[in-house]
C-alpha cells in the first residue's frame, strides 16, 4: 500500500451523559474555550480551530469517533479508493455532518475493533480568536494534531494491520507484557493513536499536550483542589518521555494532560520494545 497520506489527529467526537457537565472542566481545569454547539453539544476549542473536540448527549449517538486529517479533496479521495481496494466499505459524509464537524470533506468507516474512523480535509476556522479557559501558555497542535488516542482493542493484530498498512501509520515501538500494544505515529509527535489489546473496544484516554511544563503543574493542582479523580499520579513515560498526569473525566474515560513529548525523525527511528510505559510516577488511583 502506500499512497495514503494521513496528517494528523484533527479531531474528536466523545459522549457524555450531559455534554455541559464538561464546560467546567474542560475550561477552568484543562484551559480549553467551551462553547455551545447545536441542541446540548458542547465544543471544545484548543486553538484557531473552530473547535478539537465535540461532546455530544450520549443517548442516540453513534460513541467516539475519530478525525484524522488529510491534505485535500483529492487526498480523501485517494484514501476511499485505498479502503475500498481491501475491502473497507467507505461512506460519504452527509451534509449534515460535514456541516456539524465544519469540515469541507469528511469519509468514514470502521476499523477491526469496531471504532468509526473519519477522515476529513479543509477544517474551518473558529470565530475569533481561541480564548484559553484559565492562564495557560498553549496547546501542541499545528502540524502534529490534536494529541493522542489510546484505543482498547479486542485483538491488537487486524488492528495494528488496519492503521499500519492501510492507513500508513508507522510504528513508533510496541509492548508485548504485560499487555499487548502498539504505538503510532502520522507526524513528528510520538504517537498519535496506541492500540492496547484487553479484549474490548472502547476509548482509554486522549492527551493533550501544553507548551509549558507549569500549565500541567497547575492542571495538577486544580484537579485535586477541585476533588476530580486523579486516574494516575504525576509522571513520565518511558517512550515519549512526556510529563504527564490521567484525570476521570465527566464521560468517565480518562484525559493525560501533559507535556514534553518527543518528537520522532523517521529518517533515524528505529521501532523497539518496551518493558515499562513509565520510567517515574503515573501511579494507579
Ligand atoms: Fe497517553
């Protein structure tokens, strides 16, 4: 395979019980600008976007969902008909959703585990400048997304094929214990999507990344202040070395809110194992 060209996590689709049970935490603890989408969806904005992140009321919608983006109309083009030679079947966007995702092309289907992917090109804009929820530096977006996805995974291997050889995602490094996964990258960041193999499908946690170490330091702070669970204690990862802390969030999945991480050269990067995910810290509630 090989003409594909995925650029970077664009954005995300996340359910909750009721979306606006997030506007706090996203704003006063994350930093992110919340703003009210369509009837009860809430919208994140991380930076000049229109917005990163959608939550939508989780009864009657279709769960997470994923945005990864390409260069152009003719990129997304060249993407359906790759998905389509193996097999995939691919459907169009609908007006609708192009419209709800402010995107000018959108394509989905679904990945062995049953995760719907999206790809999409041309995203809008917000309006006006993104207006931070507390004090902080920044996020990491640009050119290397919006963070990163952890899937769990019923089987890691039709998976890790579907991401790698289909979609040309290149491996980063991978852990075979004491549980099973593979890491991935589409740009310099680390890893924009791991799959870990626990025998279900659903979402583990997203990350975001700030510019400056002290934004996670404060996002520490408040979250114990304001009695949020931390999921895992402040530390750092062995691979992308990112300094970072897990939160519960409101839909009850977690959030790493970090900083720091690595960015690969793939002229240089060699794929190897991993026997730990944290060299410090990052200790279970
Ligand atoms: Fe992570």
């Amino acid at each position: 395979m090989g003409t594909m060209d995925v650029q970077s996590l664009g954005y995300l689709r996340i359910t909750a019980e009721d979306p606006h049970n997030w506007a706090g935490f996203a704003s006063h603890v994350l930093g992110m600008e919340a703003i009210p989408g369509d009837g009860d969806v809430l919208h994140l904005r991380m930076d000049d976007r229109h917005h990163r992140i959608a939550i939508e009321p989780a009864n009657g919608s279709e769960g997470f969902s994923y945005g990864w983006e390409v260069a152009d109309a003719a990129a997304l083009d060249v993407a359906a008909g790759e998905l389509e030679a193996v097999g995939v079947a691919v459907t169009a966007g609908t007006k609708t959703e192009l419209e709800s995702r402010r995107v000018a092309g959108m394509i989905h289907c679904l990945d062995p585990a049953g995760h719907r992917v999206e790809l999409f090109c041309g995203a809008d804009g917000g309006d006006g400048e993104f207006t931070p929820g507390r004090d902080i530096s920044g996020f990491k977006t640009g050119e290397l997304g919006l963070g990163h996805v952890v899937l769990m995974v019923p089987e890691l291997e039709p998976a890790v094929r579907f991401y790698q050889d289909v979609l040309g995602f290149r491996v980063s490094d991978y852990m075979l214990a004491p549980f099973k996964a593979t890491f991935l990258h589409t740009n310099p960041r680390h890893h924009s999507l791991a799959l870990l193999e626990v025998g279900v499908s659903a979402l583990h946690h997203f990350m975001v990344e700030l510019d400056d170490v002290d934004d996670v330091g404060r996002g520490y702070d408040l979250v114990q202040a304001e009695g949020i669970e931390v999921a895992r204690t402040l530390g750092r990862h062995t691979n992308d070395r990112m300094i970072s802390f897990y939160a519960r969030t409101p839909s009850g999945f977690e959030l790493e809110y970090g900083w720091g991480g690595y960015l690969v050269d793939d002229a240089s990067w060699e794929p190897c194992e991993l026997t730990a995910t944290s060299s410090w810290g990052h200790t279970p509630a």
